[in-house]
C-alpha cells in the first residue's frame, strides 16, 4: 500500500440504523390522532406504529406523502374497528436528511422482528380497495382485517337529511367512512352509479339513520328487488345479486 494512504469504509446503513433505534427507544410516543399528526412536519422520514408498548409496524414515506400525511392515513384507517381502540394506537417518527440512499425501512424491519412482532407490516394494514375479483378470497386469520373487522355500529353522521337518491345518500356515507364502500356501478360505465341508486329516492329521514348499518339499511329498503349488501372484514360491497361470502355477513337485501 502505498505511503501516505489508507482505505477506509464506513458501514452508514448500520451506523444510521443504530442512531434511529437508540432514539425511537429513549423518545416519548404520541397518540395516533388527526391532532397529534397534523403537528408532524410534512417531510421524509421514518415511522413506527406501537399498539400496548409494542412495534407492530415500521413504515417510511414517499414522494407522493411526509410524515404527516403517511400518519393522517394510518390515524383514520384504524378508526371505526372491532377489538381496536384508536386510544391504543401510538406512533414515534423522525425525519431523515440522508434517506434516498438506502431502505431504512426494511433494515428498520429486520431489526424490530427480532425482538417484536411487527405483524402489521405483513397483515395488508393500510392497502387499497383489491377489487370486485378478490371479494370472495379467503382472508388470512392474522391480517389485520380479520383480527379488526369493521364496525358496522359505529356512529356516523352523514350530511344529508334524505330526500336525494340512493347513490347521494351513499356518497354521504363513503364521506364518513375510513374504509371501502363499493357499489355496483352502471354496466359499461362502473365509474357512475348504477340506474338504480340514481332513480331510487330515499324520502326524507323522520330520524336521521346514525351507524353505517342504519344508513345502508335506509338505502335498501328503496332500491328494487334484488339488491344486497354484505360486509367484508375490511369493506362494504352492495350489488345486485343474491349470494353468501365465506368472510362476509350481509347486511341485508332489498
């Protein structure tokens, strides 16, 4: 070698992920409120999830979302659960200024899944509307819809007083809700309501309907025969059609 010179490597992925784990661990958590994350600077970063003390999740944002608007969705998709109190739920998050250069997320992962069960990660928490294929797959017994199905009776307070069609009164309901409400739309046309949801009236409420079930129960009891809405653990669906889901309850039919 020649004088005067050395070689010298530094290993930043395992120096970083030391210095995250050491502050997570000696930082306070906060709840996972719309409050709480809307004080969250919007930029890169990442986060974990804790549910009774424990990581149940490590995630990192992206070009399209900061750290607040990653938070903010994860802080309304876990409201109106079964066996879940969004109380219970709290995050840590820390921004990062060298971040493009590596995945922390999955260094983060590995090291959280030697110690903790971050079944979240692995559970589809968080994952988009899989389409009218995949209503009738099986759902695995540890993901997160099946251990936190939706709540039906949660309350909800749609705005509108009735007197609108059927598919006014559903857009109100999707407004209030953190998760999918999916209908049969118009054949040829899926993307607008189906005839229908749009010539049905729901005549004006003498009492306001004030869960999701009540709601849709409203809507039904106008459409015409042959209607039927069934809950998945992790979304509505309501089509014309008369049939059982190994995972889903219905709701009622028209």
């Amino acid at each position: 070698m020649a004088e005067g010179f050395v070689e010298f490597e530094f290993d930043l992925p395992s120096a970083l992920l030391k210095s995250l784990v050491d502050k997570f661990a000696e930082m306070d958590s906060a709840s996972l409120t719309h409050e709480h994350t809307m004080q969250v600077p919007d930029e890169q970063g990442v986060y974990q999830l804790l549910v009774g003390g424990q990581v149940v999740y490590v995630g990192k944002t992206d070009a399209d979302s900061g750290l607040r608007g990653r938070l903010s969705k994860h802080a309304w998709t876990i409201q109106h659960r079964q066996n879940l109190k969004p109380e219970d739920v709290q995050f840590k998050c820390a921004r990062v200024f060298v971040f493009t250069a590596m995945d922390l997320e999955k260094l983060l992962i590995r090291h959280y899944a030697q110690t903790a069960d971050v079944w979240w990660n692995f559970s589809g928490f968080g994952s988009n509307d899989p389409g009218r294929n995949r209503d009738t797959t099986e759902l695995k017994a540890a993901g997160f819809d099946a251990q936190y199905p939706i709540d039906l009776d949660h309350p909800v307070d749609i705005k509108t007083d009735g007197g609108v069609p059927a598919a006014r009164v559903l857009d109100a309901l999707r407004a209030e809700l953190p998760y999918t409400l999916r209908a049969e739309g118009e054949p040829g046309k899926v993307r607008k309501p189906h005839p229908d949801l749009v010539n049905s009236i729901v005549p004006p409420f003498a009492v306001k309907p004030a869960t999701t079930r009540e709601v849709i129960l409203a809507v039904l009891s106008v459409l015409p025969a042959g209607w039927q809405s069934t809950a998945l653990p992790g979304r509505i669906i309501l089509y014309r059609e008369n049939r059982t889901y190994t995972a889903g309850t219905i709701i009622g039919r028209s």
